[in-house]
C-alpha cells in the first residue's frame, strides 16, 4: 500500500448532501479517509496510490456532486 495525501480545494460551499458522501468516503475503494480541512474549503484526502490515481479521486468526487481540484 502507498498512502498519499492530498489536499483538494472545494469550489462551491459545502451542503449536507456533500458532508454526508464524505463522511461515507472510506467505503469508496482506495480512499482511506477523506476529512474537512480547519478553514473550510479544502479537503485533506488520504488514498491509497497502489489502487487509485489522483484522477481517479477526483473522478469519485465529481460522481458524487463535490466540485474540487487538488491544490499543488
């Protein structure tokens, strides 16, 4: 396993429906945890890189309506 953390910036504010997919986020395969950074708009995300791409993350925020894009 290769653990990676990102950060992604959220681009648009979060709702429940949102807070809700996050908080179900570690069923998603690869992501291991997917947590609310202190200011609000960005996403701390850890992911396992042996089983995801960080286009494949993203990928899965976008099926679930969560507009981000990873911070460099």
């Amino acid at each position: 396993m290769t653990k990676i953390t990102l950060r992604f910036e959220l681009l648009a504010p979060l709702d429940k429906r949102m807070m809700a997919w996050i908080s179900r986020a570690g069923s998603v395969y690869g992501l291991t945890r997917v947590q609310v950074a202190p200011r609000s708009n960005d996403l701390i995300v850890d992911f396992d890189a042996s089983r995801l791409t960080v286009h494949e993350v993203e990928h899965e925020f976008a099926k679930a309506g969560i507009p981000v894009r990873p911070l460099p």
